[in-house]
C-alpha cells in the first residue's frame, strides 16, 4: 500500500472520530447524576462509547476509501478479482473485539457488584407499588409512611420492591437503576444520593390505565431535615398517619383521581369533586361501597377491573373511615 493512502485513511478515521466524538459529547444523552451508582453507570456507557468510537472510526475509514478509490467505471462489466480471504487480517479483527468485548463485560460486572453492594448499614425502606401509586416505609419505630420518597444524601438505601397486584417498576431517571416490583416476590434497589434535590419516579413497566400517571415526588435532603420529615410523616408534627387526607395520599387514590382538597386532577377513574351516589344508597355508604368493591357500581365511561379491590384488606377500618369522611365532606 502506498504512503499516500494510508494517511488518506488515517485522515477519513480521525474526521470520523471526531464527528462520533462530538456526538456523543455535545447531545445530552443522558440526565445529570444524582448517585454513586449512576456515576458508576456513567462510567460503564463512556468505557463503551471510547470502545465505539475507535471501532467505528477504523470502519469508517476502511469504507471511505473503499467507495471514493476503488468505484468501477459505469461501463466497466468484468468481475473483480478472486480473492480468497487473508487469515492474518480475520485473525485480527476477531482478537481486537474479542479483547474489547470481555473488557467490556469485566467492567460492567465490576459496576453490577458495586451497585448492588449497599455497604454494611443502609437506611432500610419498603417500597409498596399498586395501580396506580406508590408507597413508602420508613425504618424506626414510628413506622412513618409517605406517598413521597425522602431520602437523605450521601447514605446508602436499600429499598425493597414489592407490588400488590401486577409487575411495576422503580425508575428515577437521576439515579440510574431500575428495579421491577413483581407481586409475590420482593427485589431490592440500592441508591446512595450524592445532590441535594427534587427528582420524579416513575413506573416504567405498563401497568394498566393509569400507568403514565404513576408516579411519586422524590427529594434528597440533609440528614437533619430527613429526620424531621420521617417524624411529620409518622404522625409526630401535625399530620396524623390515619386522617383522610393521609389515607388518600398513601393509598394512592389520586393517581387515578381528581379531589380538589388533595390537589390531585388525574382522569384515569371518576372525579370525587361532586359524587353522585347511585342505587338509591346514601353518599357515605356509596362511597365506602365503591372504595371497598369497586365494581359494584361502574360510573358511565368508566371500564370495571381497573381499581383494585383490595382496600377493605389494605386500609384499617379506621383509616377506611377517615377516608370516607374526607371524601364526602370535600364534596362540592
Ligand atoms: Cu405501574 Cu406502570
């Protein structure tokens, strides 16, 4: 091969590499980190991307000069020449991936032990997904539990998934790991916050109606404003664990519905603005009805089978009645 050629080809691989380089660096592919164990994923993606990019710029070039040097002439009929393989260039370009790939995979392993590694003593929280909400268990002896994830920063959290009717899944795009919640099994997610702030779960696994409205506030916070909001929400600083408004919150009801008192405006079920009580049953008792056995009455444009009917087992008598009351002294 001539001198000129090959640094024809090194000149197609570095403009290649460059563009491929500017790609991957200029567009925002991927959100800011909020935890070791993103940055660990980072990490792993930008080992990739390196790999890719050389792969790629050595293939661009090869292709390049091929189209533009070796082009047949439009009248030009022959057949090229046989050629018969070279086993010295397959010998190379099957050891260099090979090499490549398992570095890939050591350093992915690598990344899969440490994130799953929550160290000796992390903050312990019960994650409970249903259609279509979220739920947390705070660790401690006032079993706190909030329709919101708090989490203080720079400590390890281990959570454990469970679901209560179908598969779900745990994502916060800022940190990294997903996890799906599977009913009758739990699995667990490891998060160690490194940034102060709010963020949004969601559920990425399709779950029914009210999938896209299934998701729950996330807040990172300093340890002392963690054990401040762990006591309100165990029912210490004003909120009381089995009022209305709490069960409303926690169960989930405004994933799938609006009530102006909770602030929720969600249409995947009936609006609990102006209730109207069907079957001649008075408000109360069409209202504990429909949170007990939900397809008892299917309001028009509404399909059965969607809420779950597992509220006379989930909710204490007491709370299903502090949230009857809520519900019927909201109406307008
Ligand atoms: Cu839960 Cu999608």
């Amino acid at each position: 091969m001539r001198r000129g050629s090959i640094v024809r080809i090194a000149i197609y691989g570095v403009v290649a590499g460059i563009l491929a380089s500017l790609a991957a660096v200029l567009i925002p592919w991927l959100p800011t980190s909020a935890s070791e164990e993103m940055d660990r994923i980072e990490f792993t993606f930008w080992f990739t991307t390196v790999i890719c990019i050389g792969v790629f710029s050595v293939v661009a070039a090869a292709i390049l000069y091929s189209v533009l040097n070796f082009r047949v002439q439009p009248e030009d009929e022959s057949d090229g020449p046989p050629i018969h393989g070279h086993t010295g260039l397959e010998i190379v370009w099957t050891a260099i991936p090979a090499v490549l790939v398992t570095a890939i995979s050591i350093v992915s392993a690598i990344v899969l032990a440490k994130n799953d590694d929550a160290g000796p003593n992390p903050l312990r929280i019960a994650v409970t997904a249903q259609q279509f909400a979220w739920r947390f268990e705070y660790p401690g002896d006032a079993k706190a539990t909030s329709g919101e994830l708090v989490l203080p920063v720079d400590r390890a959290a281990k959570l454990t998934l469970h679901s209560l009717d179908v598969i779900h899944s745990f994502w916060v795009p800022e940190f990294g790991q997903k996890s799906d919640a599977v009913p009758g099994i739990e699995t667990t997610l490891v998060i160690t916050p490194t940034r102060k702030g709010s963020y949004s779960l969601r559920c990425t696994e399709l779950c029914g109606l009210g999938h896209a409205t299934m998701r729950a506030p996330v807040r990172v916070v300093d340890q002392a404003e963690y054990e401040k909001f762990v006591t309100a929400a165990a029912g210490g600083g004003g909120a009381d664990a089995n009022s209305g408004e709490t069960v409303f919150a926690t169960a989930g009801c405004g994933g799938c519905h609006a009530f102006e008192p909770a602030g929720t405006d969600a249409e995947v079920g009936p609006n609990l603005n102006a209730i109207q009580p069907e079957g001649g049953k008075s408000l109360e008792d069409f209202v504990r009805e429909s949170i007990v056995d939900p397809n008892a009455v299917i309001t028009g444009g509404y399909q059965g089978d969607v809420m779950p009917n597992t509220y006379d087992k989930s909710l204490t008598d007491e709370q299903l009645d502090a949230l009857v009351q809520y519900l019927v002294e909201g109406q307008q």
